[in-house]
C-alpha cells in the first residue's frame, strides 16, 4: 500500500488541459519532492490530492482508499500558497483555535509538542503579522500537523527562505517522517535544497509524469564529470572538443570533459599537446543540472 497513488489523473479548466493521464506514487515513510516549471500541474494535482479542486477523469488513492473518503481526508494535512492565520493573534492562539476546529482532545499538550517540532516553541507568544517569512512557513506546517495527519501536502515550503531558513526546513522535515509514520509531498524550484531531504523525486512536464525514481536512482542516473582548469582555457576547451562529444565551460569557470575514462587521461593528453593543467577534479551533476538535461531531451 502506498501514502498516494495516481492513476490516469486529469484536470480540465475550459478548453485548458493543467493535467493530463498523470500517474504517480508516493511511498509511505516518504519525503516525495514534486518537480516541475510553473505551469506543469504540480499545484493543480496538489489541489486534487487534497480535495480542493475536483479532478476531471482518472483517480486518486490515499492509503489504498478513494480520496473522497472522509477518514482518508481527515488524515491529510495540507500547506498550500500561505497558512490561514489571524495576523494580529499570537502564533500559540493561532493554533489554538485551528485546534479547536479540528476538535482535537488535549490541545494545549498537542499544540505544545507540534511548536516543538517545527523549531517554534519560543516564539509562540509573537504576533503572527511580526513573524519571519521562515516562521510563517514553519507555522503554517505546524497547523498542517495537527491532529496527527499520515500525508502532509506542502506547495513550495522552501520559497523565499535564507540560508539558515532552508536549513531550519530541512531539519524539520526530516524529523516529521522520522518514526516512519508519515509521508510528505513537497513540490519546490530550489532541487538544490530538495536533493538534501528528499527520498523520491517525481518530474512532471505539460500534465504528464515524465519520471520517477527514489534518491538512490537518481544517484546512479547522475554523470560523473571531470572539471579542470589550465594555464590556456581556450587550447584546452579546443583541443578536449576534437576528443569528447561534450566539453563546456561551466559557472564557476572549469571546464567540463564528460566522457573521458581518467583526469590522469585529460592531464596526459594536454600536457602532450602543450596545455598545463593547473586543478583537476571528479565530480557529479546534481538534482537541478539532471533536471534541465531532462528537458532538453538529455539522458
């Protein structure tokens, strides 16, 4: 049994098609990051998930049940756009109330616990209006928390974070799944940050699922690469180019060599043909580069 399972999903509004014959599957115990251009359907399938938006054919299962059923539905938390909180209430009152929404027995004990959980605990008696946009985003995943939910859907958590914010996040969401109960979807444009947390990746392209692999698959499926630098750029990018079918000059300044056996064969063959190397290393392309490759039609 799976946290989600999508099969054939599709979303029209009018004669637009947001998702098209979509299917996904988030493991239980999994931190699932969601991936696509704006425009793919990533928050359209969210809203679905969730029950926000009716879908338009196809179906969708949470825990082997049908995403209408009111227990399945009732064991969802969900942070989408930006959390319902009163400005000029206290975060503690805040959730509090959200509490007593969800009737939630021993509020005070579960409030207390979850605050703890989201790195929020000193910070329950502020204004919410006076809290940081990384305090907010921890809020609002602390609202999704109560009650207890299995599945926790969360719309770009990450965005408009620094870098002690993301790191924060990160810490945070490996906690919630910790004890192997609950499962998250996150969708996010910073796979940098994502390729830190999560365990599956789902890539989704004009409403359709294009790939899925676990973390240790996307690992494998990563090139390796040799990145140097020499005394004459140029010769080297030059003469490199006549040997590999794919040499580039990449941000930092080093030269990329993707299909050479060895940095012993590049050094060797530049020295022979007057280029010095100064640095050479091997090294990986990540979530974000293996994703641009993808859609440019890359293996």
């Amino acid at each position: 049994m799976h946290a989600v399972e999508i099969t054939n999903l599709s979303k029209n509004f009018g004669n637009k098609q947001a998702v098209n014959g979509l299917n996904m599957t988030v493991p239980m115990g999994a931190i699932y990051g969601f991936i696509g251009e704006n425009g793919s359907g990533k928050s359209t399938t969210e809203k679905m998930i969730c029950g926000l938006i009716p879908k338009s054919g196809g179906s969708i299962k949470l825990y082997g049940k049908d995403h209408t059923d009111a227990a399945v539905r009732a064991n969802i938390g969900v942070l989408i756009e930006s959390p319902g909180c009163f400005p000029g209430l206290t975060v503690w009152d805040n959730m509090m109330l959200q509490a007593a929404n969800l009737d939630i027995p021993n509020a005070e004990k579960e409030v207390v616990k979850i605050l703890k959980l989201v790195r929020m605990e000193g910070a329950a008696g502020n204004k919410y209006k006076n809290c940081s946009l990384g305090m907010k985003q921890r809020i609002g995943i602390a609202m999704a928390l109560l009650g207890n939910p299995a599945l926790l859907v969360l719309d770009e958590p990450l965005n408009g974070l620094d870098a002690d914010g993301m790191r924060i996040m990160r810490e945070v969401l490996c906690d919630i799944i910790k004890d192997g109960k609950r499962s998250i979807l996150v969708s996010s444009h910073l796979l940098g940050e994502l390729q830190k947390v999560a365990t599956h990746y789902g890539i989704i392209r004009h409403g359709k699922m294009i790939c899925e692999m676990t973390a240790a698959e996307l690992d494998a499926s990563c090139r390796t690469y040799v990145a140097l630098q020499a005394e004459d750029m140029n010769k080297a990018k030059m003469l490199l180019g006549h040997k590999c079918s794919r040499v580039e000059l990449d941000e930092a300044d080093y030269l990329r060599v993707y299909d050479m056996t060895t940095p012993e064969e590049i050094v060797t063959y530049l020295y022979q043909n007057g280029v010095t190397v100064t640095e050479i290393k091997t090294d990986k392309i990540g979530l974000e580069e293996y994703y641009i490759d993808l859609m440019k039609g890359g293996k």
